[in-house]
C-alpha cells in the first residue's frame, strides 16, 4: 500500500511521521515546550513502546498507527480524562470511516478507553502528563497486525488515512461535558456485561451498571455493593455456559 504522509491534515493540527523512535509519548512530553498545542507524532515502529500498567508494547514495522497527540496545559481543562475518552471516540468513529463496514460495525469501547472489534482488542490509549500540566494521549491501533487474541482493522485500511480521519472525528466530538459523556456512555461496550476489575485494592467480580461523568465505572458486585473504579484492569467475563 502506498501512504501518503505527506498531506494536507486537518486544519489546527500540526503532523509529523518518522520511521522509528522509541516512544511517541516520550518524544512529545520531552519537547513539549517546542512544539505547538495539537502536535502529532506518528511512527512506522517502536522500539519501547508501553501500555497500561507499563506493558511492553511492540508491532512489526509499518503494520500499525502507532500515534501520540499533545495538548498543551493551557487547553487541558478540569478533567484530563476527558482528553482521552475524545481520542479513544475519535478512534472508535476513524476506525467505522475507514474499515470495510463488516468491521465497522463490530467496534465499540471497553472501559476506561480501550477500542474492541467483537470481543477482541483493536486498540489501547496511554496517556501521560508532564509538570507543566501538558498531556499527551498515545494511540496504537491493529491495522494488518495483531498479536494473539487480538484484532486488526485489515490490510486494506491505508494508516495516514486512518490518522487523518481520527484527527477529523476528534474535531467533530460534541463540545460540551455533557454531550461527550452521553455519547460516551452510548458506545460503551463494558455497561450490562459482567466484569472482573482488578485493581490495587484487590479484586471486584460484579456487573458494571453506569459510568460517571468523571469515567468512573459504577460496579455492582455479587453481594450488591455498589463500587466506583477509577483505575483498574478490566475483562469482560462470559455468562455461564458460553
């Protein structure tokens, strides 16, 4: 497939592609003084790339977007959680443009940010914060590779198309708290399913009835107490007899 990185991106966004570093995250947040609010770094491969809970994080080169976007602290906002839960909608809308629609139509989202296809795991969203008050919100999305028990959107999906499609989809997100919650809350997967939440305080085994406002998921567990996680592991357990 011929990529074009070189391309007019959607306005307000500053783009840069390089073939190899060792984490997006850790170039932006080590020149975020440099660069402008909205800058994009994209990578055909990583070579020390992290997940959640400081998972190593690797993909053949040229097979995935591997993405990190930076929002200067002066545009951050009260909740820096809601800069993620944009991204990872903005992913999940990039991902129904521009994949054939027998995958389109399987994605959803796994709290907190997680994308899925079906069941499997599509994509993970890592953000970190820096002393100014400046975040950037990483992205790896499966485009023609995936680990086992993993998915991919397919090999036809074009990966400068697909950046420049979540970069369009986070533009049109609603603006307001509230609208953005909604819509959240609509293309949460993890509502009405029954989960195990490990977390660091130990384990909660019950089924998520509601997410707050703020992101937290609301838990009602088997002897009817009602949790609410902000950080956590999450699986989807299946009923009995699947």
């Amino acid at each position: 497939m011929n990529e074009s990185w070189d391309r007019d991106w959607p306005a307000g966004w500053t783009v840069e592609h390089v073939a190899e570093t060792g984490s997006t995250n850790a170039d932006l947040l080590e020149d975020v003084t440099r660069r402008p609010h909205r800058s994009v770094l994209a990578t055909d491969h990583q070579t020390a790339g992290r997940g959640r809970l400081e998972r190593k994080w690797d993909a053949p080169p040229g097979s995935n977007l591997l993405v990190s976007l930076l929002f200067r602290a002066d545009a951050v906002g009260a909740d820096p959680g809601e800069l993620v839960r944009r991204v990872s909608l903005a992913a999940l809308d990039a991902g129904r443009a521009v994949a054939p629609a027998a995958v389109g139509d399987r994605l959803r989202l796994k709290w907190p940010n997680d994308l899925l296809l079906g069941d499997d795991k599509l994509a993970g969203v890592l953000a970190q914060r820096d002393g100014t008050g400046s975040v950037v919100v990483g992205i790896g999305i499966n485009v023609g590779w995936a680990p086992p028990g993993a998915a991919r959107l397919g090999d036809g999906v074009d990966r400068a198309d697909l950046l420049a499609e979540l970069l369009s989809s986070y533009d049109r997100l609603p603006a307001t708290t509230d609208q953005l919650h909604a819509r959240y809350r609509a293309e949460l997967g993890t509502l009405g399913q029954r989960v195990r939440i490990i977390g660091t305080s130990g384990d909660i085994v019950g089924r998520a009835v509601d997410v707050e406002p703020d992101g937290r998921l609301i838990v009602l567990d088997d002897c009817a107490m009602t949790h609410r996680v902000d950080v956590g592991d999450v699986t989807h357990l299946r009923p009995a007899g699947e």
